[in-house]
C-alpha cells in the first residue's frame, strides 16, 4: 500500500475533529444477539490463532487505571470499546460502559479464558460470588450482606479461604451448562482447556501472577489498584461496576475475538461490525502490542498494516489508543514511582493525522509523541 503524504498536517487534524463527533452522540441501543447469532458473529471476525510468548492469566500492568481521570475528563463513554488481553479489559469497559465490547488476542487461549470469564459472569449474583466460583471457596451464606462491601474487604474474605475441590467441580458444571447454550462450537479439547485456566486461579487464588513468576504483581494487588486520583477502579471494586459487565456478558454484548492486530481480516471486520451497528470506537487498548509491530530501528510492515486499519476504524473527536509502556529506550516521563509500566493516551485524531503525515518512524517515537498528559503538572 502507498502511503499518503499530508503537507499540512495541521490542516489535516482540524478536518478531522470537524469531521468527528463525540461517541456518546452516536450510540444506538444494540439488539441482544441471540446464541446463534453471537456464537456466528465470532467465528466470522476471527482469524486462525497465533502465539505468543506467554500465557497472561492475569494482566501486569499495575498502572492500568492511570488513564481514567483523564478519560472522565475528555467524556469517553458509550459507543464500542475495543481491548486485547485477559481481564483487565473489563475495569476499562464499566469505565467507558460500552453498548458493544470487542476483545481481540492472537491466542486463541484467551477467547477460551473469556469463555470461562462469561460462565462465571452468567452464574454469579454478585461479586463476592463471582471470585468465589473463580478461585473455587464456599460463597458466604450471606451473599446479599457483600453487595455494599469494599472490594478490600471481598479480598480480604476471599484470601482466608482454601480452595475445595467441590466447589470447583460445581462451578465447572455451571460453567458447562452455560456453555451449552452459547451457539459456538467448543470441543472436548477447549473444554479442557477452559477448566486449565480456571484449575489456575483456584491453585494460586488471588496469588496468580502474570506467567506465574515472582517478579510480576499478584491479581490480588491488580484488583486493588486506583487511578491517580486515588480511587479503587477495577471493575470489582463496586456492585455496579460488577454488574455493567455482566448485563453485557448475559446479553451476549461481550465479543471474544481471535485475531492478529496486525492481520488481514479480524480487527477490520470488528470495525466494520462496529460501524454496521452505527457505533464509533470510544476506546481501544492495546497494551504495548505495537512494540512488537514496530522494531526500535525503523518502521515495522506490522505495524503499518495495523496502523492503516486503525485509520479506518470508526471513531469520534473524544475516541482514545490506552497504550502500556515497559521501559522499552529507557525510562519514560509519565511513568509514575513505584509501577514497572506507563499507562499513556493517544487520541485517534492524532493517530490518524501522523499515519497520513508518513507515520510513526519507531516504537520510542509513538510512546513519546502525540501522547496526553494524565496530570495537570505534565506539559503535554
């Protein structure tokens, strides 16, 4: 493909904003899909799945809701959110509370884990029985009395407990039985699988660590992390956070997607899912996956290929790229003290003008350039 060259790169941003408008103006109510359709509607996005290096059970990314005080700001809400990875995407969509959610990952394990994530949304009343179905404890008695309690306090309950096979085996069969009635096809194998995953959060409970190894954060500490105005911002922290994603789980809203970012078809049919809804993107995380599309010396044919799909996606003036920075070139200057990663923000707008200027020349340039202060103290 050509690119093309935008003299006036200015100019090109002001017809941009012109031309968008916010999400949350374009959002239509969404039809519930029926299983067949839902079931039908992944396979035709998805492509064959891929590998990746590691199995992200669990995200490691302690600075996942730095991003959210500024997103409240700028009125990202509504329209579709899009997201790769386990279950951090959930705290980003009872954020932004979505009509439609996308989550796309190369592996196709990560469509199994959110197979296994829907069945336990489906079947729990509340958040205290959804960790205890996931981690395989006795739920409280008194399930209704832990509908107003801190999520430190749900951690703190949860943590005193052990793991019991019974439990587990229950939870798999409600699992089972909600899968049945899906409309997508899942053989003895993903079946297996599904049970792999969840057989990892009940051995290690809230201690589960991205790849398992020491030196990642523990779910327990993800699950308590706050944005930077201090507040608890995981989609477990309140009831409702909980139970926005859940309405959207039961009504097949949700949509696990197996696809290359930087593939021919998955994240292109998304965009044209999406804009067949009459949705516009509101927000699109993912993660540091263009460190892997755009080498450090030079542009990446990976990343140029996801960078033109980016670019026909549908989205509004408020529409934002949530990206997460690992160090990579060397410390970064939104990284805040105590965190191994930097969450940063990029508007579409400003993704799109550069790709049509000629594009991002290296990943330290797109982690740098065009990216929104989180802090009033930053400069821009």
């Amino acid at each position: 493909m050509v690119r093309i060259m935008i003299a006036r790169p200015a100019l090109a941003l002001a017809l941009l904003l012109a031309s968008c408008t916010s999400a949350q103006s374009a959002a239509t109510a969404q039809p519930v899909p029926q299983p067949s359709e839902w079931g039908a509607l992944i396979e035709r996005l998805s492509e064959p799945g891929g590998y990746f290096q590691s199995d992200n059970l669990v995200s490691n990314e302690t600075s996942y809701l730095h991003v959210l005080g500024r997103m409240r700001q700028m009125d990202v809400k509504g329209g579709a959110y899009v997201g790769v990875g386990p279950d951090q995407n959930f705290s980003y969509i009872a954020a932004v509370r979505p009509e439609v959610a996308y989550i796309i990952d190369i592996r196709r394990d990560n469509l199994l884990h959110h197979l296994l994530f829907k069945g336990l949304f489906e079947n729990a009343r509340n958040r205290m029985e959804f960790l205890s179905l996931l981690v395989g404890v006795p739920p409280p008695a008194d399930l209704d009395a832990w509908n107003e309690m801190s999520i430190d306090s749900i951690v703190f309950h949860v943590d005193g407990l052990r793991s019991d096979s019974a439990q587990f085996e229950s939870a798999q069969q409600r699992i089972r039985t909600s899968a049945a009635r899906w409309g997508y096809p899942l053989s003895e194998a993903d079946l297996a699988q599904m049970r792999a995953i969840h057989s990892a959060f009940a051995q290690w409970g809230l201690g589960l660590r991205y790849s398992n190894r020491g030196s990642y954060p523990t779910w327990r500490q993800l699950l308590l992390q706050t944005d930077l105005e201090g507040r608890k911002g995981n989609y477990l922290a309140s009831e409702e956070s909980f139970r926005f994603v859940r309405d959207l789980q039961r009504r097949n809203l949700i949509i696990p997607v197996v696809g290359d970012l930087a593939g021919a078809h998955a994240l292109g049919a998304i965009g044209r899912d999406i804009a067949a809804r009459g949705l516009r993107v509101s927000a699109f995380y993912v993660s540091n996956v263009e460190q892997y599309l755009l080498p450090g010396a030079g542009p990446g044919a990976g990343f140029y290929r996801f960078a033109e799909t980016v670019t026909a996606l549908p989205f509004a003036d408020n529409s934002v790229i949530i990206r997460s920075y690992f160090g990579r070139g060397g410390y970064h200057p939104m990284n805040e003290a105590g965190h191994a990663s930097t969450q940063l923000l990029e508007t579409f707008v400003t993704f799109v003008a550069e790709q049509r200027a000629g594009g991002y020349p290296t990943y330290d340039v797109l982690v740098r350039k065009n990216v929104l202060p989180l802090r009033e103290k930053e400069g821009g």
